[in-house]
C-alpha cells in the first residue's frame, strides 16, 4: 500500500510540473509575440520585400504621393494628416477641407496591402481604378469600393455593406468580422487584367473581374446603375475615403504584378 500510495504522489508530481511547464511555455510564446508586434517597425520595408517590387506608398512622415482627389493644391488644409506613422482622417474637425485622399499615380496589375482602423461605429472605404476629372465629383462615381467598417456600425448586419466586401455589389465570400476600433485590421486588393480579390484579415472577402458581362449586369442591376463611369476602368487612382469617421491608415505598400 505504502509503495502504491508514493507512486500516485510521484505522478501527481509529474503531471502538476509538466502542466506547469506547459503553461510557462504558452507564456512565453504569447509574451514574444505580442513583443514582436509591439517592436515591429511599421511604414517601411525588408530586404526581401525590396526585391519583391514591393513599394511604399506612405513615408510615415507625410503625405508625399498623394492629393485630395480634383483638388491637388490643397492638402495641408484638409483633414488628412500623418499622426504618429499613421494618415489620420480628422474627419471631425469641421474647419478642415472636405475631400478623399488619392494617389498621385494610377495602377493597373497589382497587389496592394494595408492596416486600417475606425473610430466606433466608423464606416469608410478604399476605392480602386479611380478616374480624376472635373468630369466626375467624387471618387465612387468611377471606383469600385473595398468597404472598411468598425464591427459596432448598424452595416454589419447587411450583407453588401460588410467590411471586406465590395461595396454595394457583392457579398463576403467568406465570412470575417473586422476587429474593433483600437485594432489593426490588415486589407489586401489585388487586380491582374481587370481580375480583382479583396482580402481582410488573410481570408478571401471578394472576388470579380471587371471585364465581364456578369460584372456589366451586376453594376446595372444595382446602386450605380445610373453612374456611367463607375467600374468601367482596369486602371485608375487608389483612394482613402473620408465619410465623416475618424480613420487611420499604416503600412501601405504596393507591388506591381
């Protein structure tokens, strides 16, 4: 009995220390990465990256390589702004001069990738294969749109406003919440030859080719049926939208394909 009673006191020994070690080890590896995201270094590139043809498109130092859109003079006054590494959308500020943020450059064939937030209950956007002309007043008459949305906002509950999706037109095609304001969400679009896939988070949110009949009939069948110049182009401008929600931006890089 005595020898029995040791053994069962010497396993209980072992497993208490091996869930103790497995816990100390679970420790450790939360514990590193959530270093390792703390002491990343944002808004700029890896060697690797480099040679991939990846490029930034924001310093995080200023606003170099972009405008508001039909109104390139006057940024500076606008409510776009570099904040901590991060374009800021003051968007609540009402002295500040209204409008979207644009690339100076149009893309064609690409793979685009960035990390965004929203204010509470926030709602904004990224437009692709914008076309800038007096012709047009803003940039959703011409650019299909990758929706951002702070889960809170009421949109969540409808399925072509959700955030990921294609604004208006399509649905998620797999499922994905954004994370909340105070999180960093990560968005990839990529286009090849009027072929697009939006990304949120890692999982596939959209998919469409712009050259279609499927993509005509679908346009025409919704919102934009009245907007002649809306996803037509495979080329244009990128563009931040300003939707009176606060909003930030890091980490936008592009490549092209």
């Amino acid at each position: 009995m005595a020898r029995n009673s040791f053994f069962i006191v010497l396993i209980t020994l072992i497993i208490g220390v091996s869930c103790k070690t497995d816990k100390n080890k679970k420790f450790q590896i939360v514990r590193s990465q959530e270093l390792a995201a703390r002491n990343k270094v944002h808004n700029q590139l890896l060697d690797i990256e480099k040679e991939q043809g990846w490029e930034l498109l924001f310093d995080g130092k200023t606003l170099t390589g972009w405008h508001l859109y039909n109104n390139p003079d006057s940024t500076r006054f606008s409510a776009w702004e570099v904040q901590d590494g991060r374009i800021f959308c003051n968007a609540t500020d009402e002295s500040k001069i209204f409008g979207d943020l644009v690339t100076d450059r149009a893309f064609e064939n690409y793979e685009l990738m960035f990390d965004w937030q929203m204010a509470l209950r926030g709602n904004g956007g990224v437009f692709i294969n914008v076309q800038e002309s007096p012709e047009y007043k803003a940039t959703y008459e011409t650019g299909p749109e990758y929706q951002l949305l702070e889960p809170a906002h009421m949109d969540n509950t409808t399925p072509l406003k959700r955030p990921g999706c294609l604004w208006g037109l399509s649905p998620q095609l797999n499922q994905v919440d954004a994370k909340p304001t105070g999180q960093w969400n990560t968005a990839k679009i990529v286009q090849k030859e009027g072929k697009i896939e939006f990304y949120l988070n890692g999982k596939l949110t959209a998919e469409e080719d712009f050259t279609s009949v499927d993509w005509t009939n679908k346009v025409n069948a919704s919102g934009f049926k009245d907007a002649p110049g809306f996803g037509k182009a495979t080329q244009g401008k990128i563009a931040l939208q300003n939707w009176y929600f606060e909003a930030w931006f890091r980490n936008i890089k592009i490549r092209e394909l």
